[in-house]
C-alpha cells in the first residue's frame, strides 16, 4: 500500500529531476518533439517532423499512440521521481507505422519531462486516471484532430484505459479504437492485486463507446499476469472485437498483432464511413 512517506520522497525527487535527471530518449530519425499545454499540464507530442518527409502525409487517418504507466513505482512502496519508461516498446512503433497512417505519440501529464510545475507523483499514482489528467489529454488530442483529421486512438496498458475514455467524450474527432491489455476496470484490477485504490477512475466498458464494433480491437495476452485472461474478459461485452494473444505477456509481443488490428480498422471504418 502506498504511504505517505512515499510521497514525500518521491516529491523531494521531483523536484531535484527538474534540475537533472534520467535522459529523455531522443525522438528518432524523421520525428520531433513538440510541448502542448493542454489544461492544467504540459504534454510532450512526437510526431513526424514534415521537413524530413519525402511525401507529405495527408491521409485521412491519424494514429495517436497513449502509453502505459511506465516506471510509476520503483518497488511496491517507492514512488519513481520521473514516470517516464526507460524503454516503451509503443514509442519504438512511431516510424514503423507511418507506413500505415500518419502516427503521433502524445505523452501523458508528467512523462516525458515536460518540467511541468503542475506536476506532482499523485498525477502518476493515485491519480494517474483522473479527470484532471484525462481533461488535459482532451484538450490535446482536440488539438491533434483540428486540421480535420480522424483519430484512431491507440492505448496500451493504463493508457488503454485511458484512450477509451477519450473516445467516450470525443466521438466526433476520435473514429477507431485499439486498446492493448487496457485495465478497464480499475477498481477491479487494483482489488485483484491488492493495490491501493486509484481515485476518480470509474470502469470504462468498451460496450458503452459512441464507436460502431467494427471501429474497435481489443488486444488481449493470455500470458499476462498483470491483466488475467479471465479478469479481462469480464469487462468486454459479448459483441465487442477482441483478439486474444497465445504468447503475449504484459509488456511483450504486441506490435505485431497491432499492425494487423490497425490495418484492419481501416478497411473496415473506412468502409463503414462511405456506407454512412
């Protein structure tokens, strides 16, 4: 259970971070890296830096990859001072799947070291799920689709979770939905493992989406222990697509059957949308 004394450490870490800390990954060949401000937090978008392109990437779609929670704890009782994964094996799709549509990585409030003021370790424990955090990644992903473009959001983990709650309150920018081994029920999820409750994250049943079937995968891992094969299927309705993998775990083997759900959505919504 987490204590208060963990939080002090992890705040006094904090702010010592803001003055030199674990290195951010560079973006990458072809990529850049932009800070939103979007509601109360600053946010770190990479994307594709269009001096670099050849072909300019004006296609209907855009991907916009929501990572998991990263290095939120060090051990069961020690907050990390920075959230930001040392290796996300999501991040490492922004170029392969630009092949497929122009793919955006938004980070979440307090990753990526933004030397957000706002920040504070509750926004990557307690509160990791929280209105104030989902709000600011609205405000972000309205941002993303401006220009006119639809979304298919991408979630993994604690970002699948939060990816649906985004399409829940965004129908008319966000068209398609993959969650990869998304906790949709934290209430149930933290009970399952004994952790400490998380605050103002109710459950996000995909059945209740805006979002016709055919606009969604759910990306499932029979070999994860995090997210149990039996827990997860409690939470997807009878109809809902999903796509149970034999050898994935909760941190490996995805990136293949997310090429596949990706490809798939948008032959199907694209479909469905010239049908409408």
């Amino acid at each position: 259970m987490l204590r208060l004394w963990g939080f002090a450490a992890a705040f006094l870490a904090w702010v010592a971070c803001q003055f030199g800390c674990q290195q951010v990954p560079g973006t990458g060949a072809g990529l850049q890296r932009d800070i939103l401000t979007a509601g109360q937090f600053r946010l770190a978008l990479t994307r594709p830096n269009l001096k670099a392109v050849r072909q300019p990437l004006a296609r209907p779609w855009r991907i916009v990859l929501i990572d998991g929670d990263g290095r939120a704890f060090l051990t069961p009782t020690r907050v990390a001072a920075d959230p930001t994964p040392r290796r996300s094996w999501l991040y490492d799709q922004i170029g392969p799947l630009q092949a497929i549509a122009e793919t955006q990585y938004l980070g979440r409030p307090c990753y990526w070291q933004t030397a957000d003021p706002a920040c504070h370790p509750r926004f990557w424990t307690t509160h990791r799920y929280s209105s104030v955090v989902r709000d600011s990644l609205r405000v972000a992903i309205e941002s993303i689709a401006a220009d006119g473009a639809r979304l298919i959001l991408v979630g993994y983990s604690g970002g699948g979770y939060l990816a649906i709650r985004l399409a829940q309150r965004l129908p008319t920018s966000v068209g398609a939905l993959v969650t990869i081994a998304a906790p949709m029920n934290p209430s149930a999820w933290t009970a399952h493992h004994g952790y400490t409750p998380l605050v103002d994250a109710d459950a996000a049943p995909p059945g209740d989406l805006p979002l016709p079937q055919r606009c969604q995968r759910h990306l499932i891992g029979s070999r994860d222990r995090e997210l149990p094969l039996a827990l997860t299927r409690t939470w997807l309705p009878p109809v809902t697509e999903s796509v149970v993998l034999s050898d994935a775990r909760h941190d490996c083997c995805w990136e293949a059957a997310l090429r596949s759900a990706l490809k798939g959505l948008l032959n199907d919504c694209s479909a469905l949308r010239s049908e409408l």
